[in-house]
C-alpha cells in the first residue's frame, strides 16, 4: 500500500492537479460520451415512433 | 461442409447486425467496468511509486491506453472504410463512422493527459515534438474525416469520400508510433516492446494493460451503440426497422 491516509491519496505526493486533471477528465468524457450517444439513440427511436403511429392512424382513417 | 461454416456474410447486412449488436453491448460495458475496476486497484494501490517522477507518472496508466486506442480505433476504421469501398457494403460505412468520434476522444485524450504529464517533467504543456505533433495531426484526421461526412447529404457517397480519407491517413499511425525512434524527441521511447523485456515493474505493466483493456471494451460498447444508432438513421425507412419492438407504435 502506498497511502498512509486519504489526504495523501488526493495529494499524489505534490502531483494532485496533474493526476486528477488526467484522471478526471478522461472520467468525464467517458460519461458524456455514452449520454451523447444515448440522446441519439431516443430522437432516432422517437421519430420512428411517431412515425408508425402516424401511419397507423392513416390506415385507420384510410 | 457448409454448414459447419458460419456465413459471415450474414451478419453484413444492418438488418441482422442490429440485433446481434443490442445483445453483445452489455456484455461490454460489463467487461470495461471490471477491467476498469481491477486497472484502477493497480495504478493507484499496488504500483510503486517511481523513482524519478515519484506519484506523478501515474498519468501514464491512462495516457498510454488511450494513445493505442486512439491509433488501433483509427486502423479499425481504416479498415472498415477500406472494406466498404471495396465490397460497397452498407455495413462498413456506418461502422467506419461510428467509430470515428470515439477515436477522435481517445485521439484528445492522448493530447490532454499528455500536456497534463508533460507540464511538471517537462516544464511545458506542449511542445512541437515529432510524438506530440503526429498525434494531433491524428486527432485532425479524425475530425476531417467526422466533418467530411457530415458535409455530404448522400450517405454513400459520404462513406466513399470518407474511406478515402481514411485510408490516405492510414499513414500517419505508423508514423506516430516509430516517431520517437525517426526523431529525436522529447517523448520517451515505447513504453511496451514486444522485442525488448519489459523494463518497468510487472505490477505497472499489468495496470496498464488493464487500463487499456476497460478503454478497449469501453471503445467496442459506444461504438456499437453509436452504431445501431446511425444503422436506425439510415435505415429508417426499411421494413425491418419498422418490424423491431422499440419502434412500434
């Protein structure tokens, strides 16, 4: 074990910008990203959506 | 005979793929969450602490998977394009732009956490170094090949013009990972060579490739649902779209 207390784990030995900065943005990216991706995912499925629902409303109107 | 033999060729066709896909996806996420897991445990509680750049070269655990994903994803996408051009699949081409932003991100990644590495050993967030330099170039190709694509209405033609892209760019990945033997730079040499004995501790080797395995099956998940994404985009007026359960009415 390298970390005799929690402050000296965040504190990366003076590094703590450094590590985090890399650590935490490369975090970050891998949430959005798959948030992104599923935001287009659900207006494609939605769109599809209303589309069948209008063509079956077309059908029965038909 | 033949039927001992999997027809590939089958699951080139969108229609066959997307369910395929929908069902690998989680599978994937399980996968990167457990690398990610047991790469994460290493790099910060069993690596040592090093003896130059003492806590700071932990960077590496995230900086060197994410540099061979950036150039592993773009020879993937190369290779799609190349295939599409070459059989006029529609599968391919919406592979090969499926896994072009997740390139250009890990293409970033490399870049960012790099500069973060590079700004307390160095003294510079950023230097006109022939490593540093081929990688943007890098993250450029990805963006061309992304803004390419989004500029041309028909989407085969834009997957024809994009696997061109693509496949000319092919060149700068070896470019990027002999640099630091071509030049004198300030980047150190290849961290892991097949040909040399590993000269880092096992437990920071074994970090790394973890890390890089939960970046790998992270890279595979987004990917691909990026891929049925675009697949229902494309696709939005075949019948086997309107057959699937999500869409429905």
């Amino acid at each position: 074990m390298n970390w005799n207390s929690p402050a000296e784990f965040f504190a990366m030995g003076g590094y703590a910008l450094y590590v985090w900065g890399s650590f935490g943005v490369c975090a970050l990216a891998m949430v959005l990203e798959p948030w992104l991706v599923r935001q287009r995912r659900n207006t494609i499925v939605q769109s599809l959506r209303r589309q069948a629902r209008a063509e079956k409303l077309d059908k029965e109107h038909a | 005979m033949s039927n001992r033999l999997i027809n590939w060729f089958k699951y080139a066709s969108p229609a066959s793929f997307y369910p395929v896909a929908g069902k690998m996806i989680p599978w994937f996420w399980l996968l990167a969450a457990m690398f990610g897991a047991a790469g994460l445990w290493l790099s910060f509680f069993v690596a040592p602490t090093d003896a130059v750049q003492g806590e700071g070269y932990r960077i590496i655990f995230v900086h060197v998977p994410a540099s061979w994903m950036s150039m592993f994803i773009y020879l993937v996408m190369a290779g799609w394009a190349g295939i599409g051009l070459a059989l006029n699949a529609r599968l391919s081409g919406m592979m090969a732009q499926a896994l072009a932003p997740t390139g250009a991100l890990m293409a970033f990644l490399s870049l960012w956490t790099g500069a973060f590495w590079g700004k307390p050993m160095w003294g510079a967030w950023w230097v006109w170094d022939a490593r540093l330099t081929s990688e943007l170039i890098l993250f450029f190709l990805y963006l061309g090949f992304m803004a390419l694509q989004a500029a041309i209405d028909d989407p085969r033609r834009a997957d024809k013009a994009g696997a061109i892209l693509a496949l000319v760019g092919v060149v700068n990945v070896p470019i990027i990972y002999f640099s630091v033997k071509w030049w004198n730079t300030l980047h150190q040499g290849a961290s892991v060579s097949i040909t040399k004995a590993p000269s880092m501790a096992m437990t920071m080797l074994w970090g790394m490739l973890l890390m890089a395995l939960c970046l790998w099956m992270y890279s595979i998940a987004v990917a691909l649902t990026r891929a049925r994404a675009i697949m229902l985009e494309r696709e939005a007026h075949a019948d086997w779209v309107k057959t699937l359960a999500e869409v429905r009415a």
